[in-house]
C-alpha cells in the first residue's frame, strides 16, 4: 500500500525543512514532498497529494487551482488574526514557536481527520505498544505538562523512578523532545488535545 503524500509549497526552503520534520513527527504514516513553487508541484502530479500546506502569496496566484482543492489546502500564515487569514481555507500559522505550532496541526490533524478515521491504516510496526502501563501513566503526564516531583507525587513513585521512566520513554521512543512526546501521546491517544 503507498503511503498518502502531503505537499508543502513554499518559497521558503527553511520554513518548508521545518514544516516537513514536524509534519514527518505528526503524521508518519504520510509521505511529505516540498516544492519551492506551484509550477514545481504541478510538474509533478500535483492531483496525487493528499493535502497541499501552502504558502499565502502561493495561494493567491494561483487561487482557481486552491480554490478547487479547498478541502486538500491549508494555508500557511504569518499571523494568528482571523482578518488577516484567508477565510474559505483552513490556516495555520507558522510564525509561533515549536509546541504551538505542532498543538495546530494536532487540532488540525483530529478536527479533520476524526483521529485518523479518515486515514489509511498506521503500518504495523508504528501502531505497536513500545510502552508499559507505567511508562503510559508518566508519558501522559509529562505532556499534560507536569515536572518530575509532580508525577511522583501523582503516582506515589519516588522521583528517582520518574526520571528513570522518563529517560526509558525517550529510549524506546528515540525522542528527544516534550514537543515530539506530545505528538507521539496525541497520535496514540494516550492524552486529549485539550489537555496539554
């Protein structure tokens, strides 16, 4: 089965480098192509994309084609105001720091796609369960945002095996941040979006 391919179009190689590894994080399942303009993506079987993550002034020029696409299209924005986004699209902003960002594709992600409902099935390898019970109960409330002390506290376990829990997650997981723990939690459903 190929996986869905997502298309990123914007002139902006580094914001489009960004957006690939944190879509890449949200979305495993997707294959995730850059293109640095409409032309480009159109050249290559622009009609095979699952979603297009665009660009404004990309959107703009060529507004029939998005237009068409509405559903596929979300809108790449430098600001939060809903007066200054383009209002029969979906938009995120890009311009808010890591965790915000990657909380919006979430929402995103779930609002659209009613937890993967509407998705190919996850691969076999990535739906497996890496985690204990235990290892679960932390990892959820590490990305519910409270500190080590806390989640001992929480779960009547010394702060030593918090932290021993907490390196063993990372291990498993081979993540490095809070922000990729929060994906691989929400994408698991081990924690509700509204939550963190």
């Amino acid at each position: 089965m190929q996986r869905p391919k997502i298309a990123i179009i914007d002139p902006n190689t580094l914001a489009v480098l960004g957006l690939k590894t944190i879509l890449q994080n949200v979305m495993p399942i997707l294959t995730v192509e850059t293109f640095g303009s409409f032309a480009e993506m159109e050249a290559n079987n622009a009609d095979s994309f699952f979603h297009y993550f665009v660009a404004t002034n990309v959107v703009l020029a060529n507004r029939p084609f998005f237009t068409d696409n509405r559903h596929k299209t979300i809108v790449l924005t430098t600001s939060n105001d809903p007066n200054s986004q383009l209002s029969d699209f979906h938009c995120v902003c890009i311009n808010q720091d890591e965790e915000q960002l990657v909380k919006s594709l979430l929402f995103l992600e779930q609002s659209a796609h009613a937890h993967g409902k509407n998705l190919p099935p996850v691969p076999k390898v990535l739906n497996a369960k890496l985690l204990s019970d235990r290892e679960i109960e932390v990892l959820s409330l590490i990305v519910e945002g409270f500190i080590n002390k806390e989640i001992a506290d929480k779960l009547n376990i010394g702060l030593s095996t918090v932290i021993t829990h907490r390196k063993n997650i990372m291990d498993k997981l081979g993540l490095k941040s809070v922000s990729a723990l929060t994906i691989y939690a929400v994408m698991h459903g081990y924690v509700d979006i509204n939550k963190i």
